[in-house]
C-alpha cells in the first residue's frame, strides 16, 4: 500500500489537485496537473492509482476502506470535502434536497431518474430504488421525498405494496402497522377477521390488538359476523385509514332491504328462514354491496336453489331464474286445482 510520502516525491498537492513535483517528459513539465484524460488516476511507484482514492489519503492519512462516491454526483469533482466512502452512506447522510435533484414520481407512483424507470421488484412484492450505496423500499424513499424525514414505518393504507403514491402511505409505528395487515392468503370469508368453524358450522369474528387476539362472537349468519369485526375495528381504531364507504355494513343494509320489499320470500311467499340476497354478485360489487335496489328477499330454500344453480351471481341470471321459479309455481298451482273431465 502507497504512502502520502510516495506521492509527495513524484506529485504536489492541494484541494483535491494533483501537480507534477519534476520534469519528467518532453509533454510532462513540473507545475503541470497530473492525471489521465478522465483524471480518474495518477502513477505512483510505476502503477495507476485512482486519484480521488489518492486524495482521501493525503487528507487522512489512509487509504479508504471502500469505494468513493462524490456526495454531489459530479464523479470530477474529487475535493475531499466531496467525497465518501460507499459503505459509510445512510439515510441519515442524505437530505431531501439531494433526492428531489435526483428522482422524479410519475402520476402513477412510480420513481423515476432521468425520465427512467429505476424500481427493481424485490421479495414479498414491495418495489426498491437504489442510491449511492443503499437499497431503499420505494414507499419509504417516495415518503421521504414528500415528507423530508424517514419515520419508524411507512405503511401501505390499501395493503397494495405496489402502489406508492404518496395518498397511499402514511408514517405509523410497528403496532399500527400490525393494525392494517391485509388478510391471510387462506381467509375462507373474504373479509380480514372473519372465518368459518367446521366442526361448529358458525362464522367467527376475531381481531388482533397489540399481538394479542380477541374472540368477537360466533355467528351462524356470515353477515353478522362481518358486522361484528367491523364495529371492532372502529373501537380498536383499525381502520388503516380507509374511508368509511370501504366497509359494508350488512345488518343495516339488511333492514333497509326488508323496509323496501317485505318480509316474505318474492318468489314463493314463504317466511320461513329469510335471506337477504345481492343481485349482483357481493365480491366483484363493492359500489352495490349497500344498494338497497340490489338486494331481493328469498326464503333459505330458495337461495340455496339460485346459488346451487348459478355459480355468476349478477342481475341477468337472477332475473332469468325467478321468471323459471314463478312459471314452475304457476304450472304447479294449475295442476294441482285441474279437475280431469272423462267426457271430452
């Protein structure tokens, strides 16, 4: 390894500049700057060393430990004060300023630099960004742009960790975040907190605060216990900063639903076992999910009926089997009060 001694017998130094000390060549005068044409190295003791390296040790009297990066980007600029060592390089060295001057956010979320896109997929589906010597989650650097500090956790509020726009994140701590988990890959309901017990044959409603979870009732009806979590996550404050209209609040719907159409089943008339039923199909519905309009009174029999028969849950199939449904009930009703005349 070179010595400050060893540059100082071929070269001058000051402010990141290095000068010949002698004559050396017809083109190569003493006072002349020294370094190759990308004056990225310097020879000393018959071998090409990088200057800026050359320069961290004539200021600290070592040779760097890592690779040196300009703090401004500008890699010709190689004055002390402008550089460091790659693997000293943290969030806590950057500022805000730097950032912006380097990546832009595009209307759709993502980072770009120099009107490229530089996300990299990672695990788990969340997004990186590199810069300078470090790996940054692109919600955290997005966060960091807007914001200007870096908090404990950002969180995702829609639980889509490819969706970074700014209104999507907010700075929370490890329990809130544990708050807004999206729900396991093996949810049976579609709804987070909201199973079904076999052996029992009931819906169960659970909720999980601060890593301890609590048992919010068993229901032999799904809805009501979608009620039951719901209100749970208000009282707990787990909403995870979704808007209201998000949740679907069956029990209320329910009652709005018989407030229009009855009590007894439109098809048949029956009372007995009422169920609520969406028109258009609950899961791929969200903006109907409260519709008062989509909602149709049936008796258990004949809900099970539809649903054994039409796996699309939508407004044209339901409409086609009740019109069947009413024509079966006719011909049964006609059958049954026909008298048979011998004589014609």
């Amino acid at each position: 390894m070179i010595t400050k001694e060893d540059i100082l017998t071929e070269y001058t130094y000051k402010d990141g500049e290095f000068r010949h000390a002698r004559d050396k060549a017809r083109n190569t005068k003493a006072g002349t700057i020294a370094g190759s044409k990308n004056k990225k190295d310097i020879i000393v003791n018959g071998k090409l060393r990088n200057m800026s390296k050359c320069v961290w040790l004539m200021e600290t009297g070592e040779w760097p430990k890592f690779n040196l990066e300009p703090v401004n980007g500008i890699k010709e600029d190689i004055r002390f004060e402008n550089l460091r060592e790659r693997g000293s390089a943290t969030m806590d060295t950057i500022t805000q300023e730097e950032v912006l001057n380097t990546f832009t956010q595009n209307e759709d979320g993502k980072i770009l630099r120099n009107g490229k896109l530089v996300e990299t997929a990672h695990r788990n589906g969340y997004t990186v960004v590199s810069y300078k010597s470090l790996t940054i989650p692109t919600h955290r650097l997005v966060w960091f742009m807007h914001n200007g500090y870096m908090p404990e956790v950002v969180d995702h509020k829609d639980n889509d960790r490819s969706n970074n726009k700014i209104d999507n994140l907010r700075a929370t701590d490890k329990s809130g975040n544990m708050k807004n988990l999206s729900k396991p890959a093996n949810n049976t309901s579609g709804v987070k907190g909201v199973c079904y017990h076999n052996r029992d044959k009931v819906w169960q409603a659970y909720i999980r605060v601060d890593n301890k979870r609590i048992h919010l009732g068993s229901f032999v009806d799904k809805d009501d216990a979608i009620t039951a979590r719901r209100e749970a996550e208000v009282q707990y404050g787990m909403d995870g900063g979704k808007k209201e209209t998000n949740y679907y609040t069956p029990t209320v719907w329910k009652n709005r639903v018989r407030e229009l159409k009855g009590t007894s089943c439109e098809v048949c008339g029956s009372n007995d076992g009422i169920h609520i039923h969406h028109i258009e199909g609950f899961s791929g519905n969200k903006e109907l999910r409260e519709e008062v309009l989509n909602g149709a009174v049936l008796c258990s029999r004949c809900h099970k009926e539809y649903h054994r028969l039409h796996k699309d849950v939508n407004k044209s199939t339901y409409e086609e089997w009740v019109l069947n449904k009413l024509e079966e009930i006719d011909m049964s009703n006609i059958n049954t009060n026909s008298e048979v005349c011998y004589g014609c």
